[in-house]
C-alpha cells in the first residue's frame, strides 16, 4: 500500500513538472517575442508598423509597415477555410456514418498520411501542380492567394476531418436513435441532431485548422508569389507574415531584426485572438 502511494505521488510530481515546463515555456517564448518586439513597434511607430503599405528594409529610409502581410496571411486563410472546412466536415461525416468498413479501413489510413507529410513534399506538389493549373485555367503566373487558398484548404484537411470525426463519433448514439424513431431520415438525422450536437468538436477542429493556415510558411513560400506589397486579386502574389520572417531573418540586423520578430508578435496576437474567439464560442454553445 506504502509503495503504491509512493508510485502515485512520483507520478503526480512528473505530471506537474512537465505541466510546469510546458507554462514556463510560452511563458519564455512571450516574454521574448513582446521584450524584443514592442521596443521595435515604439521606433517603428505603432501605427507607421502596422498600417503601413510598404515594406523595404533596403531604402533609406526604410520603410516597415506589414499591412500588406496582415492582409496576404487573412486572404489565404480565409481562401484555405473556404475550402478546407465543408470539404472536411462532409468527408468526415461520410467516415463517421456512412462509408462502408471495407472502404473506411482503405480512407482512414489515406487520411491519417496526409497528416504526416511533410509541407515542402506539398509546396512542390503544390509548385509543379496547383501553380500550372491555376495559370492555365485562369492566366496569370499561377504563383497566387488561389493557389496558396488550394493547398492550405488541402493541407488543413486532416486536421479538420480527423477532429470532426472523433467528434461525431463521441456524440452519444441515443440521440441518432431517438431521431430516427421520430421519422427522421437518416442524413436528417446526421445534418440535424449529430452535427448540432458535436458542433463544440468542429469549432476546435476548424480552429486547429485555422491555425494551421496562419503558421504555415515553406508551403506557402513556394505557391504564393512572396511579393511585399497590397493584395490586388486572388490571381496575384502575396506575401504572409510568416513567409516575410523566413525570407529576411536570415540576413536581417539591427532594426529590422527586430521588425521581424514584431512581426511574430502581432503573429502570436492573431493566434491568441482566434483561441479567445473560440473559448468564447464554446461558452456561447454550453449556456
């Protein structure tokens, strides 16, 4: 009995240390990014930094404002959620209730690779693919917010369905069941009482996603163009917040080092805002 008593509290001290380590982590990342970043945003000029229209570290002088990847990380995530989410949720609801088991054991592990490759094995499926289709179909070089909206909404799908998935699966059978014998058909039942009823799995799943699209870099580097100015059309090239800090990081010195790693503040800002929109949702959806 002593020896087991003295297993569990081992076991609670790890749990805590690692709970620990996990807080003192973020807690070290923010207190990096905000310390070298805020002090940037005060030479920049609050406002010169984030409403600005060019970015030209080169000039003298020079110039930082991110607007322009504000709006070119917004476009593509939002172009990537379009695409990604119905195609996601229908998809797991087609693994969840209706694909037959023969199938279902060939797609889940389909679905599962496409978590595990890696994203520059995408940006080139994405180069030598998407590019050349979106150029031939609608003009332009192909290197596009569309052709980056593509393979986000491509990439995001795993997230997307395997989180739907195990939320659907999770909602309780008697409510299907109860529906049905009402008269309910079955996709009335499914689209009516199973989704409503794991809407809170799917909020986390298209958040997950979401922040998927924000913090994907080598992938969008390769498809998007990289050209630092406003966004003009879904046919033109951009360039995300993310992409703007691995391109330049490299040889970047002084202030705009430090300019970068703002950008990675309001970065972590976007982020932080999604999770409190849907901490917010889900309270919203219990009360």
């Amino acid at each position: 009995m002593r020896e087991q008593s003295l297993r569990e509290n081992l076991m609670k001290a790890v749990f805590l240390t690692s709970a620990l380590i996990s807080i003192l982590t973020v807690a070290l990342i923010c207190l990096f990014l905000f310390a070298n970043g805020i002090p940037a945003m005060g030479k920049i000029g609050f406002f010169r930094f984030l409403l600005g229209r060019e970015w030209s570290p080169s000039d003298l002088p020079p110039a930082f404002g991110i607007l322009p990847m504000m709006l070119g990380s917004l476009y593509v995530t939002a172009g990537s959620i379009l695409i990604g989410v119905p195609i996601g949720i229908f998809t797991a609801v087609f693994l969840a209730k209706v694909c037959p088991k023969p199938l279902y054991r060939v797609l889940k592990p389909a679905v599962d690779l496409l978590a595990g490759i890696p994203s520059v094995v995408y940006g080139f499926f994405g180069l030598v693919t998407i590019v050349p289709m979106v150029r031939r179909m609608f003009g332009g070089n192909g290197s596009s917010i569309l052709a980056a909206s593509l393979l986000l909404g491509l990439m995001i799908l795993p997230t997307i369905i395997g989180i739907t998935e195990s939320a659907i699966r999770a909602v309780p059978g008697e409510l299907y069941d109860g529906a049905v014998a009402l008269g309910a058909s079955h996709e009335r039942a499914v689209f009516r009482v199973l989704l409503p009823a794991a809407k809170s799995g799917i909020l986390a799943a298209v958040v997950l996603g979401i922040g998927r699209a924000i913090g994907e870099t080598m992938a969008v580097i390769m498809v998007a163009g990289n050209q630092a100015r406003m966004p003009e059309g879904i046919l033109k090239g951009v360039r995300t917040l993310t992409a703007n800090i691995v391109l330049e990081m490299g040889y970047a010195a002084e202030l705009h080092r430090e300019a970068l790693i703002a950008t990675g503040v309001v970065l972590f800002v976007f982020i932080l805002l999604i999770n409190l929109l849907f901490s917010a949702l889900r309270k919203e959806g219990r009360s």
